[in-house]
C-alpha cells in the first residue's frame, strides 16, 4: 500500500472517459445497437460507468455488479469482507449490454462478471469498456473500447482511485493475502 | 468460556472458523456478516439462483433433532452456493453421545465433507464436533439444547436492521419462554453486542432462567409494561416439549396474559415489527390477527434467514479453505 505515485490526475482521466465515451458511441452506432444497458463492476468500475452513462444519456438506469461470489480465487483467499449485493434493476434478456471496469489486467475479473451477468439471463450481446488495458493477460479476453494502454511491469500495479475526484495511481503489486490488503481488484 | 469460544470460532485474523455461539464474537464480525448477507439477498430473485461459491463443496445437515423450516433454510443456503448437500436426520435417542458422535464424525470425515451443522438436543454438541472435527472441515451450530441458536439470532438482527438500519437507539422486547429458549439466549447476547439502547425480557417468574439479569436486560412480569414504546417485538415459541410439571396454568390463561394482541401492540411505537422463529402457536403466544397484520415480519425472517445462512456457510468455508491450503505449505 506504500508507495503510491499519481500516474494521471483527475482532468487526464475526465478527458480519457470523454474519448471513451466518443468510441462507444461510434460502436454502437456502427453494430445498430438502440438502447444499450450499461453495467459497471464494483468499485472503480462504477465510477467509471456513471460518467459514461451521463455522457451517453442511456435511457435505462446504471446497473452494478460486485463479482466477488463469482471470484476463482475464493478458494484461496476466502471471503471478501466487503461484498455489496449486485444490482441489474433492468432484465439483461435479449439486451445489448457495455460492461464496464477500470483496469483490464489478467481478464479473470470480467471472466466472474460474464458468469455472473448470464445468471441473470441471456444478453444479446456484451461489449467491454475498460478505462486501462495494461499487459498481463491470463485468459482470452480483450475490451471492445479502451482509453489508455500503459506500458507497465508485471510487479506494477495500476488502480483507479475515486469517486471524486477520479484519479490513477501506480505502486507495487498487492496481493489480497491478508484482510489488511488492499483487495487486488485488477483480476 | 468466552475466550475459549473466540479462539475455536476465530482464526488470527478474525475470520469465522466455525459458528457456534454468538459468545466470544465482537460487533465488527457480527457486522460483517450481516453485510455479506445483504450481497446475497439478491440472489434469490434472479433468473438463476445460485452462485458458484462452494461449488464441490459437501455439506453435511446432521440433525439429531427434527427441524422443518431451519433444516431446509440451510439446505436451500447451500444448495444456492452449489454446494453439494447431505440430509441426516439422526434420532437422538438412538445414539448414545460421545463416541457415538465421533463416530458420525469421522464416518463423514472420511467421505471428505466439507462442513457440518448441527442440531442437538444437548448443549455443547456443536462445540464438541468442532473440537474434535479435522482442519479444514467448519462446524455451524443449528441449535443445541438451551444453549445457543445463533443463526436464528443473526436472522433476527439481519431483519431488524433491514427495518430499522440501525442498532443504537432500539429498544427491544423479547417476549415469552425465554428458559428454554436458546434463541433468546443467543439474541440477547447479539443485541448487546450491536449495541441496541436496551432489551427487555418479557415472561412470567417461572418461564425465566434464575440468572436473567445478568445476561444484560430489563425484566418484565407485566406485558403492558414491558412492551411499552418499544420499537421491535420478539414474541418466542412455547416449548411444550421441553415443559414439565406446571410451569404453565393452561394455554388460555398463557394468552391473556402473555399473548399478543392487537390491543397490547398498540402500546408499542407506531412503527413497531412484529418477530416470531416459528412455528407460531395461534392463540397461545400471539392472536392470528397479529401475526398475520402489517407489522408483522415473520415471513420476512424466513427470506432472510437463507441470505444470513449463505453469508455464515461461505465465510467459514473460506477461511476452511485457506486454512488447508496453510497446512498443505
């Protein structure tokens, strides 16, 4: 948790969810999607999925996921002691849905977060928004829009720091392997 | 007793081993887990209603005791976590404690269970287990004797704090047989803990255990009094089966003295609830209009008592878990 150093202050961020928001805009408009509903995923995901929400004007409101009874590492690290109930207020079925998160990193967050939306129903399909795609991909996931790929190394580690003002920061990896850590959200 | 308590349902950094007693636990776990159980009160409602948590995970309902409603609210709690689930009702007199239970034990041991619950007749059986259970296996207890019901109680405050949002300030009445209730023991110590303003016990002399004082309430022999501005009411079952001799003069007079009414509730604040564990003895603890009205949340208890059971089954499977994984490096 020492150490931190601010890699991009609060207006680079603004200005990158403006750029997000411009290329979700064009996606959708090139697949013909009309309506799309919006998820983001716990914590800097919401945060991150609120702004784009407004930018957007969706018409239906923002839905919320916390993965954490969807996590692969449960079995390893047990519970998280802060879980927040998930919140979809509109059917997914048939829906075209942009997930939303902050950083893209071993792809097994957004992993959880498909299992966890299907068991609401079916989608007609999913599209991935992430504010930051770094390196360190563990499965074959990849986002449809992103606004930042650093170049980071393994040990590095990137976190959206938030609600307001939004920022990122840069400091050694965390692992969750005790309840004092801080929960290692780039999964 | 308390210590001994913490240090078997706590491991070094606070995470719930097993749940035996809401004794020896402080308010940050209790919160905790009330917290998880709101992130699965969601689950019930979805299309699918099951999360992948404890999936190849066994759990085993060991009942030595009959129990409808909490046997199948914490079958259904494991069954929504993927867990695989096994149904004993073992009769207790068939069995003679101790090695007996041992044996049960390392019986199911060696078909690699993961977790027990257990009802018992005899206080202490769940503790028993839990000391004698391998590592890795987590031990929930479903009621023992008068001991302790602390799911029931987590329940309970599950559902007050849905209502209510906060503990401080509530003013509670537990209502009925509170001697033979572990309920009311394990609710009294849960409310304490919480830190609501005060807790009332409400029964006549003989109804209520010799040491009532100094669990941490007010007594009341007087209905009216005792249920007089209080924001939450917690009416108990009258244990018929654990009753002998005359502790009661008859049902009827029970009722008229003890009994819910809609006139006695009126006496409550006006935004009051209505709780019961279930089953409810219509006409004898409280009158049907009562238990059937706007204040009552009995069947909510039921709804919440799955999300709280999810919550307490996938903490102490979890810390199992990692506590495997400790010994296997």
């Amino acid at each position: 948790m020492s150490d931190n150093t601010t890699f991009m202050q609060a207006d680079g961020v603004e200005s990158l969810i403006d750029v997000m928001a411009g290329k979700i805009w064009t996606l959708i408009n090139d697949k013909e999607i009309a309506d799309p509903l919006m998820v983001g995923i716990r914590t800097g995901g919401v945060w991150l999925a609120e702004r784009l929400h407004q930018e957007l004007g969706l018409r239906d409101p923002l839905g919320t996921l916390d993965i954490s009874f969807y996590r692969d590492d449960f079995t390893r690290i047990g519970m998280n002691p802060e879980v927040h109930p998930s919140d979809l207020p509109i059917p997914v079925d048939d829906r075209h849905i942009i997930l939303v998160d902050d950083v893209l990193h071993t792809g097994r967050t957004i992993r959880a977060a498909l299992n966890e939306i299907f068991d609401y129903g079916r989608p007609a399909s999913i599209t991935l928004a992430t504010l930051v795609d770094r390196s360190g991909r563990e499965l074959p996931i990849q986002p449809d829009v992103t606004g930042l790929h650093p170049s980071l190394d393994p040990d590095q580690h990137i976190t959206l720091i938030g609600p307001e003002p939004l920022g990122l920061i840069l400091g050694a990896k965390t692992n969750r392997t005790s309840r004092g850590d801080e929960q290692d959200r780039d999964a | 007793m308390s210590l001994s308590n913490k240090a078997l349902q706590l491991d070094d950094e606070q995470r719930l081993l097993h749940f035996l007693t809401i004794d020896g636990l402080d308010r940050s776990i209790l919160t905790e887990i009330l917290d998880t159980a709101e992130g699965f009160t969601g689950v019930s409602e979805r299309t699918i209603k099951k999360v992948p948590l404890c999936r190849g995970k066994v759990v085993a309902n060991l009942f030595f005791e009959n129990s409808t409603r909490t046997r199948t609210t914490f079958e259904l709690a494991a069954k929504r976590l993927s867990a695989d689930v096994l149904n004993l009702n073992i009769s207790a007199s068939a069995t003679s404690k101790g090695e007996t239970l041992l044996d049960t034990l390392r019986n199911l041991e060696a078909m690699h269970v993961d977790m027990f619950i257990v009802r018992h007749a005899t206080s202490g059986a769940a503790h028993f287990i839990a000391q004698h259970a391998d590592p890795g296996v987590g031990v929930i207890n479903a009621g023992d004797g008068r001991h302790a019901h602390p799911t029931q109680a987590m329940l309970d405050m599950f559902t007050i704090r849905r209502h209510k949002g906060e503990f401080v300030g509530l003013r509670v009445a537990i209502v009925g047989d509170i001697l033979h209730s572990r309920v009311a023991r394990s609710q009294i110590l849960a409310l304490n803990t919480l830190g609501v303003s005060e807790v009332r016990v409400v029964a006549p002399q003989t109804l209520l255990p010799s040491d009532a004082r100094s669990l941490g309430v007010h007594v009341y022999h007087d209905f009216d009094e005792g249920i007089r501005d209080v924001d939450v009411i917690i009416m108990l079952r009258l244990q018929k089966e654990r009753m002998r001799g005359a502790m009661l003069p008859s049902e009827h007079e029970y009722f008229s003295l003890y009994g819910l009414t809609e006139r006695r509730l009126a006496l409550a604040k006006p935004d009051a609830i209505v709780m019961h564990p279930g089953p409810i003895n219509r006409g004898v603890e409280m009158d049907s209009k009562v238990a059937d009205g706007s204040k009552s949340v009995i069947l909510q208890q039921v709804s919440y008592g799955i999300a709280i059971r999810m919550a307490i089954i996938s903490m102490v499977i979890g810390t199992q878990n990692q506590r495997t994984q400790e010994v296997a490096v």
